[in-house]
C-alpha cells in the first residue's frame, strides 16, 4: 500500500518515483535488446525497408506478437508473415525477410556430417539408395505465379545488403552450413522443385522423376555443384550436441 500511496501521489503531482523510473529503465533495455536482435535477424529485410521505416515496423510487430521466449535468437520467426500482411503491394519484402530467417535457421541449425563430391558420384550410379537433406539446408524459391508478377530477383535483393554475396542472382535461395559458416547459392525454379521432391522422396532417382515431369530443363550437373557447396546432404544423423533448432521454419 505505501508503494501504491506514493506511486499515486507521483502521478498527480507529475514526477515518477524511483520505483517506476526504475521499471521504465528496464522496459527500455529490454525493447532496445528486442529491437537489436530483430534488426541483427533480418538485416536485408531492414535494408529493403530503410533504416527508419524497419524500426516503426520492428516495434509495431513485437507489440502485437511479444515474444514468449527469453532466448533473443527465437524472436521473429512470424516476422515475414507480419510483413506480408502490411505490404500486400511489395510482396518481394516478405520474400527477403523469409531468407534472413532461413539464414538464421541454417546457421543455428544440428551438426551432421556433409555428403562429398566422392559420394555424390557414387549416389548417381545408386540413385535408389536413402538420401536425406542436412540439417542446416534450408531453400526458399519463388513459383510460377510469383514469377510471372515481376516479384523480382529475389537473390540480387537479399544479397544487396550483404556484401558477401552480392554476386548472388534468380529467383531462390539456397542455404547450407558445410563447415561451420553460412554458404548461400542461388537456384532457379527447377532446382528448388527437386528439394521439395527430395524432402518427400528422401532418393534421388524418385525426386529427379518427379521434377522432371514438371521441369524438363534441370541442369543436373549444376544442381549437384550447388548441392556439394552448400553441404545440403547428408550421410550420418544430426549431432545431438548441437540440437538448437528443432523444428524447420512454417512461414
């Protein structure tokens, strides 16, 4: 009741008492810890928006979608449907922000041993045998639809605010963890169709059969370069040591 009494006596005489001064300075250092985490989480995303625009956007999304979780590497991951919905006229915007998540996934993503360029030879002359995607592969393409609406070049623009793959061009994305650090290649439509298939199939004559009902023009000799540089399959289970990200992202 005293704390009340003086909080209220504070309020009408227009000062803050220590007590709610000190709330104040928590709250502000959580929303700036917030804010940090969302902008370091989708760095193209905010690059697309502009420095300005990104923060009001950040700040209206976690006022209505607080996060539940302490851990600040788990805050956002419905971000890209927030953007969605408030830029229905720039739908690349969402698109961008879905790669900064996928970035994010792949980099947080279990450890597991990466299939090589050796096996990959030896998987075409035995394409029945199981074949399953890495953990950290993570892809993320534009359909036909999508495409034939001029959404853009989705690779060029998530690549424009990272430096490291501004060579980057097409219409998906496709991202790996080989050796300890973030790899990202671009892929076109038929390349993307064959991870889905794979996703299902879990062979690789079985997912080749599938896409090429679809996408006769599939370079399987490039698909399997981009698949070697990324680390996108592999051969052992995922290390339990590393078991951060447990579910694969639904945007």
């Amino acid at each position: 009741m005293a704390l009340e009494a003086r909080i209220s006596r504070a309020v009408m005489a227009g000062t803050t008492p220590p007590a709610i001064g000190l709330v104040q300075i928590y709250r502000n250092t959580v929303w700036r810890a917030w804010l940090e985490a969302m902008q370091h989480q989708y760095p193209s995303a905010v690059a697309a928006l502009g420095d300005g625009m990104a923060e009001a956007v950040i700040r209206a999304y976690l006022e209505r979608y607080p996060p539940s979780s302490p851990v600040l590497l788990d805050i956002g991951e419905s971000f890209p449907r927030f953007i969605a919905s408030q830029f229905s006229g720039r739908p690349l915007l969402a698109h961008i922000a879905r790669a900064d998540w996928l970035w994010r996934s792949a980099h947080v993503a279990a450890d597991a041993k990466h299939i090589g360029p050796s096996d990959w030879v030896a998987l075409t002359r035995d394409p029945h045998q199981p074949l399953r995607l890495h953990p950290a592969c993570y892809w993320l393409c534009l359909d036909q639809a999508q495409m034939r609406q001029g959404d853009g070049d989705l690779a060029a623009a998530w690549a424009s605010a990272r430096p490291t793959q501004a060579s980057l061009s097409g219409y998906g994305l496709l991202f790996g963890r080989p050796s300890g650090a973030v790899v990202v290649v671009a892929i076109d439509a038929a390349e993307g169709a064959f991870l889905d298939a794979l996703k299902q199939e879990e062979a690789l004559m079985p997912a080749l059969e599938s896409v090429l009902q679809q996408h006769q023009t599939l370079d399987f000799n490039a698909l399997g370069e981009k698949l070697m540089t990324v680390g996108a399959l592999r051969q052992d289970p995922p290390n339990p040591r590393r078991p951060y990200e447990k579910t694969r992202p639904t945007f």
